[in-house]
C-alpha cells in the first residue's frame, strides 16, 4: 500500500444534472481502472442531483452552497454572491485538507468555485464540456485551465485552442456493455419480434412535449402496425395514466414512467426520440442509433438546439423544433422508421461522429497533468 503522499489525489467537481454527473462518475471509474488506489473526492453544489448520484457510485461527496443567478429577480442575486463568497471559502478549506494533485470540472454550479479556488492554489485543472456551445462556468474557467476536452469540433469559438482535446463524452458504460440480444430486448418489454420499434424517452423526468405528442396521436399510433415504448418520466407518469384511462391505451404501445435498462431499450429501438442533451447524443453515436431529436428550449443558451444542429448538419439525426413536435414528432417517426434506406443511412453517419474511449482519454489526460506517466 503506497503512503498518502504517494498515492493519487483527485477532485472533482460539478453536476445538476445527468448530463455532468454520468461523465463525472465515468472519468472517476476511468481514473481508478488506472490507479487502483487513486482517492477521488467529489464536490457538488447542495440540494443537487449528485448528492444522492455521486454517494450510489461509490464516491465521497462534499456539497457547496452555490446556486445560480437569477437573471429575472436582480435583488435575490445578493444572496447568491454570499452563498458564491462562501462557496469559495469552503473549496479552499476541502482542497487544503485533501490536497489534490490536480482538479477536474464537468460544469455545473459547483466546478466553478472548486476550480476558481484549485487554480489559485497552483493546482492543475481539466475542464470537460459536454456540448456544442460550452457553458458559462466552463468559459469563465478555461483561462485557468491546463487543458479542456470536449465533444465537438469547432470549440476554439470558446476556448484557447492549444488547451482544447477532442476526447467526446464519457458515456454510461453499461449501455455499451449490454450483451442482450434485440429479440431479448423485445421480450423485457413485452413486444413482438417482426414489428418495428420506436423508443421515446425525454430524461429520467420526462418531456412535456415528447408526451403530448404522443396523447395527440393515440390513434396514428394504434393504426400504424408499429410498436412504441414510451418513457414517461415520473413526474408526468399520474396525469398521463388518468389521460391514457379516459381514451384508451392503444395495445402497441408500452408505457413505463421510468426504464431502468436502457441498453436493452435502445436495443430493442429501430428508432429513439429523444431531448438533444450532451450525453445522450453521444450514447446515440457509440451505438450508431437513428434518432429525431427535439431539443428542450428550457437550457441555458439553447445549447440542446446547437448539440442537435451538429447531427442534422451531417446527416446524422432528424430534428423536430419543440414548438412543432405535438403537431409534427409522431406522424415523422412513423414515416421515417417505414424507410429502411433513411434509418440505414442515420446509423451510418451517426456512427461516424462517435469517439470511443473518452473516459479513459481523459483519465489518461488527468493523470499526465499530476506529472505521472
């Protein structure tokens, strides 16, 4: 066992959603495949989603209270710079009792005051941005940065391009380790083998317009001779129940309010519609998987429509704006998974755009800059 001064120390941080907390965990578990005995702390913004994620893969947590500003209500911004001003008092006390060797941030609320602090202690950061248009606290920070990987090209728009590495997102290892067979897949959801299927899923909360979309087109569905497996999300899985009781169910379609599994949802997919978020989109390009994205217009920047937009451009994803898709989404996909040439061709160009590995590149990348091998 090497002393604790030998030993590796990394922190990271970040989170607020999915979309970071996946990448965070991936390059974490990278990270240890390298260094076995590497410790890893993690710090995360309090009352966020990775202060319950972070602890179920494993990983110390340490929270912060930072929030966002509030850009329509000025006077609550005097709270937020004081939660900010102790935010970074904190960072510095968590850094100086864990002595990092070097700091990773993923983005969210808590990277900013972690990395702003590490910096300043002459410690070595990476940053990693999900998406095609980076985010305020990634652009704040890459001046202090040693290196940033990111997902798409054309980044140097935002950061130094002599820091930039194109590594793409660390995606759920899971998903690309699924050994089911499509006509198992089919099975777990209770669906027939000849049909062709279509996965909708809007996160693990659901999609407002993803699902009124579906409520709209009961009877396009049901008259289509396809097959649909339909992620609710918890939060609309009631009112969609009490909708679905008053009209009727259509027979080939599968409603779930949460999958578990995803690995054998897309397994089961000849087509997935889907928000245009950072990690998702690289999940669709590893596994090569035709997609209609319909970007959520709720995110900071429209940063979902730009992820989306870098498919389209290449012919790797269909695209439904969020404003068109109750009217548009379903009569789309049932035209489109009927046209084997089209969903071919999707696949092909989907799977040009995938980087494989990234969470090892980055792992790699993390441990260089400690000035290990």
């Amino acid at each position: 066992m090497k002393e604790d001064n030998e030993r590796l120390r990394v922190i990271i941080s970040g989170g607020g959603t999915g979309g970071h907390i996946f990448p965070a965990v991936s390059i974490a578990n990278a990270v240890r495949e390298l260094c076995p005995d590497a410790q890893i702390l993690f710090v995360g913004a309090l009352g966020r989603m990775e202060m319950q994620r972070v602890p179920q893969a494993g990983y110390e947590i340490k929270g912060l209270p930072i929030m966002g500003f509030d850009r329509k209500n000025l006077l609550k911004n005097v709270k937020v710079l004081w939660c900010v001003w102790k935010s970074q008092r904190m960072a510095r006390k968590i850094i100086r009792d864990f002595r990092p060797q070097v700091a990773v941030g993923v983005g969210g609320y808590a990277s900013g005051p972690t990395l702003n602090m590490a910096a300043k202690m002459g410690i070595p950061c990476l940053i990693q941005e999900q998406n095609s248009y980076a985010g305020v606290t990634n652009k704040l920070l890459a001046k202090k940065a040693a290196k940033i990987c990111v997902a798409y090209e054309g980044m140097e728009r935002f950061f130094p391009a002599d820091k930039i590495m194109l590594t793409g997102n660390p995606v759920r290892q899971a998903l690309l380790d699924t050994k089911v067979t499509r006509q198992e897949a089919l099975q777990t959801f209770g669906l027939a083998a000849g049909k062709k299927t279509v996965l909708l899923v809007g996160g693990s909360l659901g999609a407002r317009t993803i699902n009124e979309s579906v409520l709209t087109h009961l009877d396009d569905i049901a008259s289509s001779g396809l097959q649909f497996i339909w992620q609710t999300g918890k939060y609309y899985s009631a009112q969609i129940a009490g909708e679905l009781k008053q009209k009727g169910c259509p027979d080939n379609l599968k409603v779930l309010d949460f999958i578990t599994d995803m690995g054998a949802a897309y397994r089961a997919a000849d087509l997935v519609i889907s928000r245009a978020g950072a990690s998702s989109i690289s999940e669709f390009c590893l596994i090569g998987k035709p997609v209609i994205l319909v970007p959520s217009p709720n995110v900071a920047e429209d940063h979902q429509t730009k992820n989306a937009m870098a498919l389209v451009n290449r012919g790797a994803a269909l695209y439904v704006k969020d404003a068109e898709a109750t009217e548009q989404l379903i009569p789309l996909a049932i035209r489109t998974v009927g046209d084997d040439a089209q969903l071919q061709s999707l696949s092909q160009n989907v799977l040009k755009m995938a980087l494989p590995d990234s969470a090892r590149i980055i792992a790699q990348e993390v441990i260089r800059l400690t000035g290990r091998s």
